[in-house]
C-alpha cells in the first residue's frame, strides 16, 4: 500500500487533513481505532464555535474564525460530493447568564479580545426582553445572553460518515479496526498495529486524539494531554423550540434537544452519573422551561482532548521531521481549517499559515 | 370497535374502563398495555413526527423504537409502556404538527 501519508486517528480531525491532503493531490492512508478507543468524533456536541475561545490568545481567536469562515462553503463541497446534508447552520449562538454581573464581566473581556480583533468580534448583548423575542420558549431566570453572529453548529455524525466517505471516493484509504501499538522510523514511519501489521509511509500525522497521549512520546513529543469528561443529555424529538444553539443546548435538526456541557477531570473514564446528568439537566430547564416536560432518550459520556492552555497544538516532530502531532478540543469548528489550510503546512509549502504560537514549545519549562 | 382490526385480545377481561383518545371514548381492559389495546381498537397512527409531521404508530411494542408515542396530561409517553387506567386522556403526539402538514 503506497502512500505519502499516514494519519493515525479516523477521526474528524484525522479525516479532515486527510481530505485536505487527497485535495492536494497526496495519497494517505486513515488508520482508526476500535470500539475500544475513546472517541470524541463520536460524542461530541456538533458546535461550530467562535464566541468565549482565544479570549487570552488572540491567535487561536483568529484561526477558529478563519475556519469558521470557511465552513459554508466545506460543507457545500462535501454535501455534493456525498450526499449528506451537514444541517450547517450559522445564524449565531448564545451563551446564557442568570446574573447581570457575570454577562457584564464576560461582555468586558469580548470587549478587549475585539479591540485586538481589529473589530471583527460580531457580538451583541440581549437582555432578557430582548432575548425572548429570539428565543420566545425561554425562561424568567435567564438574565441575559451574549449572541456571537459567528457561531453555528451542524450535525456531526454526518460530518463523521461524509468525510470517511469523501475520503474513500477520492482514492484514500480508510483502515478502521486497527487500534495503532507503536511508530518507528526508518527509512520509512513503520506503525505498528495491534495485530502485528506494519504500514509504512515517508510522512505521518499523529490525530488519534487521547491515543497520542502514549504514541507521542514514541516520537519525541511531549504530547502534553488529558482527558476532560463531558456528559450529554437526548431529548425524545421535540417541535422546533429555539432558533440558535448555545454552549450549553441546542436542538439539533432532526428535533431532539441536546444538553450538555459539563466538565469533570475524572481521567479515563467516559461513564454518566447520576449527579452531573441532574446538574445539566437541571440548568436546562431553568434556560428552556418547557424541557420540564421532555423525555430523555439517552445519555452517553465522552472525552475532550484537552491542552493545558486548551488550544491546539500543531507540532512537528523535533527528532523525527515528517512526523506531525495534530491535536484540538474543537474538532468540529476546526475542521474546515483543518481540511483547506492544514495540508500546506504538513506539506511545508510556503502557503502554509503561521502555526508557531500552537507548537509544544509553548509548555517547554524555560 | 373496527372488526378490521388484525389485533386480538388472547386474553379478553370483563373489567372494561373509558378513555379518550383525540376526544373520542374507547372502552378498553382495565390494566392492559395501552399501545395493544389501541390496536385492538382499531387505531393505527398515535402520533404525527415533530419535524416532517409523518404519521407513526407502535413498531417495536418493547420501549425501544420510540415510534408509539402519544400525549398523556401534556407530556409525551410511550404507549406501550402504559397501562391503561380509567379516565386516561390522550392525545395523538405532535398532533398540531400533522395538521399543518395536512
């Protein structure tokens, strides 16, 4: 099996730089895990996210926003080529307060990440009259909310199944199944899988999301990740009842109401608990009264794959050139960068976008 | 009743109650599952979908499929994991929804 490149991860991340790369004209070849691998692709909460991120690194600000700006147009080109309706929606999402002081000292942090923005922050405050004109089915206690005009969310099961299709339809080849034991360098990366196979490729990008936590030191990374649990509420299908997602709910656009956005440091560990479901459940409500009366269908954990600093990290292998670390907790809102401006940078074209303040060097002790 | 109903009730009861399903009364076993015995009676769509507005009724008839809902004291249950009791007032699911898509 011939290829330029080899992605460890089918993930969206992993997908997405290998539909980029197919579009330059490389070969790859996608080695996903198992039904044993943590899998954030497959759990996440579909949001395409600009407001609240970057507020103390303005250039992760401005690289989800690049993407963010390149989504339409990403999902346009995989939905024709697929099939798949993405459910791309980018009208703007909110993010909830219950009291006036906390909206006021978020809106003065937006405040200053829009000034080094040179302005391009499109956000507004709604107070709680304001806000129930957008959102009429929403709650007394809801203060206020800020709506950023950048944000959106999609359906990301779909994004899921359309890149792995995309990429086999452009000739790239999808492994799943194969859960990655070890990578050396030879001539070639040899990457050994689970069950004794050996692939080999010149180049190769590590995207296996909390799987590089162990592969990344075997090439010389520091790979300086953990595990973030979020756990995640499904409502039976409702009639449409907000107009934009937020950090916190969204319904998606098959009716369910998706909650969510919790945060535990709990390690490997992806189950649900009683208590936090109540929690997320119970602020849910207070935003959406009417969700009172809705049944949940399911529950599920999953991991986010979080730096220290919680942005990216794009880093090229130091002792094995050729060798790249790829690794995000946004995968959705960054894969349209991911996919049309990634490439060149693994590629080292001199169109590549400057991605030094995302290295690992960042965390190195001085 | 509809005696074009393919349902049967292997088990016939003489403890009979009222309910309404969209108004209408039905006299149904005391007890028994309610999405069989709407069946029984001759029903076959107890809820129109909340996006498309698509007529759907029991499928799986074990709490999984999700497609027998209805409307009981303004909350959606489904009706094959119900009993059915006196007085009962449903209403078919998402009812508004098929209207409009009529």
């Amino acid at each position: 099996m011939e290829a330029d490149y080899a992605i460890i991860g089918g993930s969206i991340v992993g997908l997405s730089i290998a539909w980029g790369l197919l579009k330059r004209g490389r070969r790859v070849l996608v080695l996903d895990g198992d039904d044993g691998s943590f899998r954030a692709s497959r759990g996440n909460f579909g949001l395409v996210w600009v407001q609240g991120k970057g507020l103390k690194q303005p250039a992760y600000a401005r690289w989800t926003q690049k993407s963010a700006a390149a989504w339409a147009d990403f999902s346009a080109e995989l939905g024709e080529s697929t099939g798949y309706n993405l459910a791309l929606q980018q009208a703007g999402g909110y993010d909830f307060y219950f009291d006036e002081e906390s909206l006021e000292q978020r809106v003065a942090e937006f405040e200053t990440l829009k000034k080094e923005l040179g302005g391009d922050y499109p956000f507004e405050v709604l107070r709680h009259n304001e806000l129930k004109r957008e959102e009429p089915n929403i709650g007394p206690r809801v203060a206020g909310a800020i709506l950023h005009h950048q944000d959106g969310h999609l359906n990301p099961l779909r994004l899921l199944k359309s890149l792995a299709d995309d990429v086999r339809r452009m000739g790239g080849t999808v492994k799943c199944g194969v859960p990655v034991k070890r990578i050396s360098k030879r001539d070639l990366f040899e990457i050994e899988a689970e069950d004794g196979t050996i692939y080999a490729a010149p180049k190769f990008v590590l995207s296996a999301g909390l799987g590089a936590m162990d592969l990344g030191p075997q090439l010389g990374f520091s790979a300086p990740i953990r595990p973030q649990r979020g756990q995640v509420l499904i409502t039976e299908k409702l009639p449409k009842m907000m107009n934009r997602p937020s950090g916190i709910i969204r319904q998606v656009d098959e009716g369910s109401v998706q909650i969510g956005d919790s945060k535990e440091e709990v390690g490997l560990d992806d189950r649900v608990t009683l208590e936090t479901a109540s929690a997320i459940a119970a602020r849910a409500v207070a935003v959406y009264p009417d969700l009172a009366k809705a049944k949940l269908v399911r529950s599920w954990g999953a991991l986010r794959i979080m730096s220290p600093d919680g942005f990216p990290i794009y880093q090229e292998s130091s002792t094995t050139p050729g060798a790249f670390l790829v690794t995000c907790h946004s995968g959705i809102t960054l894969a349209a960068a991911h996919a049309r401006y990634l490439p060149a940078w693994l590629d080292g074209s001199d169109q590549a976008p400057n991605l030094e303040v995302f290295s690992e060097q960042r965390f190195a002790i001085s | 009743m509809n005696n074009a109903s393919p349902f049967h009730n292997i088990s016939p009861s003489d403890d009979l109650v009222t309910v309404t399903f969209d108004g209408i009364e039905y006299i149904l076993p005391d007890g028994a599952n309610l999405a069989a015995s709407l069946l029984e009676a001759g029903l076959r769509y107890f809820r129109n979908t909340p996006v498309s507005g698509a007529p759907r009724g029991p499928f799986c008839m074990m709490g999984a499929c999700y497609d027998c809902l209805v409307e009981i004291d303004g909350e959606t249950r489904q009706a094959c994991m119900t009993e059915v009791t006196s007085g009962l007032k449903i209403e078919r699911a998402h009812r508004d929804k098929g209207l409009e898509n009529d």
